[in-house]
C-alpha cells in the first residue's frame, strides 16, 4: 500500500484531519501537536500580501490627499534653492598685514588665519572686502588694532591686487583651481606726525664745530645743494644768538634777532669771509659703521662628509645671498684645507648640487625634486639661496633640474614642450615603450604601456588618439604639479633677483652642458711643443671624446671646480714628473691642467686619469 507524500497535503487539511488520519503521516505524537498549532498560528499568505498592499494603497492615498495642494509650491521652492545654491561659491580669506615693511600672514591664534565661506559668485572686490572685514575686524577692533588704524586692499591668491571689477565667477572660470584664496592686506595709516619726524633736518645737519676744509669747487655744490634743500636759511653769528628752553611745549627753541643787523633772512650767496664757507654736509652713508651688507666678508667652513647639511645650515640665513664668501673645507682626516678662492667656491657649488640630485630629485637625465618630510620650508628656501648665491658669482645654474621648472618660477608659465622633457625624466626602457607607442601605436606591447600608465597613475583609457594628450597631463603633474610647494619656496627667494628671458635661459642650459666638442675646444696648449708633448696632447683630445658624460663633468670639475662650462679657457701646460710622481694636476682658480710628456701610449694616460677622476676626495694642496 502506498502512502500519500505529506507534501501533497495543505495547511487547510490538515486542520481538518483527526488525530488517527494525521497518525499515519506522523507518528510521533508531540509532532502531531507541534503542526497543528503550527497551522493555526499562520495566515494565508494571499491575505497577508493582500493586506500589505491595502495598508500601503491607504497610506498614499491619505498623503496624496494632504499635499496635493502643496505639491506645486515645493517643486517651485525645489528649484529656486538648486539655483540659489548654483550662484555661490566656497572661498578662503586670509589676512596678511604689512608692519614695519616686513609682509607676513597673520596666523589664527593672533586673530587671523584662513577662514572658509560662501559667497555670491557675482561678488567683487567691495564684498570680499565686507566679508574680510566682518571676520577679522570684528566690531571694529582687532589684535592689531582699530580698523580706522589701517588702510585696506584686496589681494588674489597670487597675492596681487585684484582689480575692482573682477567678480569671484570670473576668476573661477579662468583659472579652474577646486578653491579660490584671496587675502585682505592691512598696512598702518602713518600720521602728520609720524611722516614729518622722518624728513631730515636739514638745519640740524649745519655745524660749525664739525665744519672741515674742501676745495671751491666742492664748496660750491653743496652750498647750491643746501639752497635747493633748505630755502629758508638764515646765517646768524654766535654771539648774536642765544637760545632759551620755553615751558611750552609748543615752542621748541627761540632765537633773540629782534634788530640785529648781523642777521639776514632768505637764502643768501655766502662769501669767503663767511663762517659757513668751510661747512659741508654731513652724509651718513660716509660713515664707515654703515658698511653695506655685500661689502661684508663671510667665512664658511664646510666638512667634507657634512657639506650638504653645511650648505644648507649656513645658507639658511637670508642675508648670505649679499655677502661675499670664503670657503674653508674640513678633510676627513679633520685636518683643513689647504687650497683657497674662486676655484674652491665653484667646487663646493658642483659638490653640493652633486648631494641634491641624490638626495633631493627624481628622474634620469632630466630631474625635478621631490617633497620630504624632514624638509620644511625653510630648508628649501635655504636650497634656493644657494640656487640664486651659485648663479650670481659663478653664473651656475643646476641644469639637471627640468628646464619647464625654471620657467613656472620666473614666469609663472612654461614654455618648453613638457612632453619632450618628461620623455627625458622618465627611465630608457620607459622611453622606448612611449616613443614606440606614440609613432606606431598598433605595434607597441599594450601591457608595458598599461604598466607605465599604472605606475603614474593614469586614470583615463589609452588610445592612440588620446595617448599624446595623456602624456602631456602626466609630465605637468609630474615636473610641476608636484614640486609645486618647492617652487613656491624658491619664487620667493629668486624673486626679482635673477633677472632672465625664456630666450636667455634656454641658451644658458645650451651653453653650460658639457660636450666633448664643447671641452676640447676650451683646451689651450702652448704654441711651441716638442714631439711628445704634441703626443700627449692628442691622448688628452682622444680622451675626452671617449669618456662617458659623467666623467665629462668629472674631468670639467678637476679642471675648473665647475663639473658645467663655466669658463672660456683650460690651459694645458707640460711639466717634467717622474715615473712615480706622474699624475695630473688641476689649478681650479686659475683653470689650469699641468700633465707629464713622458707617456709611453694612450692606454697608460688613460688609465692613469681615470684612477684620478674615480677618486672619491680631490684635495686642493695648492693655495
């Protein structure tokens, strides 16, 4: 006999089956029990959907009812806010205050800061002035004083006046930055009195006591210059005049001329006989305590094995960039150097720029540096006082460093083609990979170019069509985005101090690239030369066309100090050494390479220069 499967079986049979029928299903008899009030707990289904539906139908009938009368209205509010949020913009204010000539930003624990808010893109200079005024002059009064005490201007997030009719909107469109920054510049109204306590005292500068002796025709100039200055000169003799302190305050000193005929008014044309005649101006700039600052003489003293640290604790005073220096280096056997002056200098300028490119940069045969933690702001202003200090004595420039870079801290704008420059920052292999895809994108291995993209952080599909607009994205993230913060530290160092044209600085990168043409025409040898010094001549000529460019600059900095072309002449003179003293010696100061005659062929002169230009530590011996 075949059972029926329970499965056949629903809820409303089973509540009508007895205890016997439902027996046959389950045996069990507390799972008889359990069922059946299993199935009498539950609803069906059907009404409990049902009754969902119903509930929800009841709730948004009774809502459409209440607001559909409202409904218009809200779509209307809807889109006048969308609107009204639309027209405004987020921006900073900062607050920079000029004191004493001496500009800085007012930090937020002495009441300034940068303060965030929306503003009305239509607004223009009158408003953000409102706007800055409302959060750093609150009431009228601020922690440096009362707002009727200063004179006020609007400044962009170049920190240049903004024009009045420039709105917020218009800014924003043109120089797409997320946040624009604008600063409100404060200086202090000077007073009546304040102005006329600087104008010098012209009579006060007249004194018979300090009178000395000059010649007619200095006489002369400075009695017409004294008539120009002071008009109102009057010449009074000494015992003619007498002077009385008045309890007024108003009246500082009275002369008794009431009807002496000794005394004359208006400018007069004094004769020899005067005693004015040997009187002459005192100038202060005379006096030898007001010695200039780039007269002054200043003494570094650079370790060998610290010169990096040196340069920049030394260089981190801003007031080197107007002194003249003279470097003293320490040997590693803390014993001092012997050698001194330009030559030196050039040396130290080549050794520290050597440590910035390992240190500092990234990038191959083009370099652009990069941020470090333990590098503050002051450092790599420190890093451009040496930029700026290297140019002006020695017209260094480290030409390594992306010449797109240079250009974004003289000009605010780049004019070399980033895309050739980044191809020159990237490593060979990734060279190859773009050159080949940018020429033939067909036949380029996708997964290394992929991989390239990858590493600097592509986010856009590559096509052959879009690849050169990528690359040209990368390499301003890469050479100017990026170490933005540096040129920003070093704009302000360089600032109106290195005076160039984008013409002039791409032919100082040209002229100071080392080439082997370039070095062997800079190779003075003397007019008359015997057979084997006309044969060593030719192994040095043969020597530098073959040496790498590294060794290039090696060989430039033996010579000069300079591993860049900084001079117009090497001269190269011939000296009688011994087997055992032959080697070459290099005069940096005066750029002068002395070498031996007695070289038997080129494989020995070149392995003999080359154990000197490998040489870790070149001591200058010779003052």
């Amino acid at each position: 006999m075949r059972v029926p499967l329970l499965s056949q079986i629903d809820r409303e049979v089973i509540l009508l089956m007895d205890d016997a029928d439902l027996a046959k299903y389950l045996p069990s008899y507390g799972d008889r029990i359990a069922l059946i009030h299993f199935c009498r707990r539950q609803t069906p289904s059907a009404k409990r959907k049902l009754g969902l539906f119903e509930k929800l139908k009841e709730k948004m009938k009774l809502r459409k009812e209440a607001n559909g009368d409202e409904q218009e209205p809200q779509t209307s509010n809807k889109k006048a806010s969308c609107k009204a949020k639309s027209c405004k913009r987020n921006i900073e204010i900062g607050w920079i205050h000029n004191e004493n000539g001496v500009i800085k930003q007012v930090r937020a624990r002495q009441g300034g800061g940068t303060r965030k808010l929306q503003i009305n893109t239509e607004a223009r200079h009158d408003d953000i002035l409102k706007e800055g005024k409302a959060l750093f002059f609150q009431n009228g009064n601020s922690t440096k004083g009362q707002e009727s005490d200063f004179e006020f201007e609007v400044w962009d997030f170049k920190q240049n006046p903004l024009p009045i009719d420039v709105s917020v909107g218009m800014i924003y469109n043109t120089v797409k930055l997320p946040i624009l920054r604008f600063y409100i510049a404060t200086r202090p109204i000077l007073s009546l009195t304040e102005e006329s306590s600087d104008e010098p005292d012209q009579a006060g500068d007249i004194s018979d006591s300090d009178s000395t002796k000059v010649d007619d025709c200095s006489q002369s100039e400075n009695l017409s210059e004294l008539e120009e200055t002071v008009p109102d000169v009057f010449f009074v003799s000494d015992e003619d005049v007498s002077l009385h302190s008045s309890e007024d305050h108003h009246a500082g000193m009275q002369f008794n001329v009431s009807s002496d005929p000794e005394i004359t008014f208006g400018p007069q044309q004094p004769t020899e006989e005067d005693f004015l005649s040997d009187t002459v101006i005192h100038d202060p700039c005379d006096s030898p305590q007001n010695v200039p600052n780039d007269l002054q003489n200043r003494n570094l003293t650079i370790h060998y094995s610290h010169s990096f640290n040196d340069m920049i604790e030394a260089f981190s005073d801003h007031e080197i960039v107007t002194q003249s220096l003279t470097v003293k280096r320490i040997l590693p056997n803390n014993s001092e150097e012997a050698g001194s002056g330009p030559g030196v200098l050039r040396d130290v300028y080549s050794n520290f720029w050597s440590d910035f490119y390992e240190h500092c940069t990234i990038g191959t045969s083009v370099k652009v540096p990069f941020l470090r933690h333990d590098f503050s702001s002051d450092k790599w202003k420190a890093v451009g006082r040496v930029l700026l200090k290297g140019f002006k004595d020695c017209k260094y420039i480290p030409i390594k460093i992306a010449q797109p870079l240079f250009e974004e801290i003289l000009f605010g704008v780049v004019y070399t083609d980033l895309k050739a420059t980044f191809l020159k920052f990237v490593s060979c292999q990734e060279r190859d990979v773009l050159n080949q895809a940018l020429n033939d994108f067909s036949s380029v291995d996708m997964d290394e170019l992929l991989d390239i993209m990858n590493t600097y952080e592509c986010r856009r599909m590559v096509t052959a069509s879009s690849l050169p607009g990528i690359i040209d994205e990368i390499a301003h993230n890469e050479l100017i985005q990026k170490p933005m913060f540096v040129i920003d530290c070093w704009r302000e160092v360089t600032k109106d101090l290195i005076s160039l044209s984008c013409e002039e600085i791409q032919q100082l990168y040209k002229d100071l690239k080392p080439t082997p043409k370039k070095v062997t025409g800079l190779l003075k040898f003397p007019s008359e030369m015997s057979e084997n010094q006309t044969e060593v001549a030719n192994h040095l000529k043969r020597y530098i066309r073959e040496i790498d460019e590294d060794k290039l600059c090696r060989f430039l900095r033996f010579c000069t100090g300079s591993d860049l072309v900084v001079t117009e002449a090497i001269q190269v003179e011939f000296t009688i050494q011994t087997d055992f003293t032959r080697r070459p010696i290099g005069h940096t100061c005066g750029m002068v390479l002395e070498l031996s005659d007695s070289y038997d062929n080129f494989p020995q002169f070149r392995a003999e220069f080359n154990c000197v230009l490998e040489s870790n530590i070149w001591v200058m011996d010779i003052v």
